[in-house]
C-alpha cells in the first residue's frame, strides 16, 4: 500500500470512528460537548488531510 493511501485511510477511519463512537454514546454527553467535538474533529481532519495533500504532492 502506498503512504498516500495508507495516510488518507488512516484519517477516514479515524473521522467516522469519532462520529461512530458519539452516535453510540450520545447519552452521556450534552448537545454541547458533542457539537463541540465534532467540529473540533472535523476542523483537525481538515488540517490533517490539507498537510497529507501537500506532503505528498508533486
């Protein structure tokens, strides 16, 4: 397997894992820390996959 795809594998597994467990565990959140945590997920996500995007480009 490639580093690219290993890399942008890695981060989608990752995504869907935390909104996967927040799904699951709804309950024992508010409304809040959940927004919250979704938006601070997506935002590292975008910055994960922009920095694997230009490392790897060429």
């Amino acid at each position: 397997m490639r580093d690219k795809t290993f890399f942008n594998l890695l981060g989608a597994v990752t995504y869907l894992s935390w909104l996967l467990y927040f799904l699951l565990y709804y309950h024992a959140y508010t409304n809040s820390e959940i927004v919250e945590a979704v938006i601070f997920i997506s935002v590292a996500m975008i910055i994960y996959f922009a920095t694997t995007f230009f490392y790897f480009r060429k």
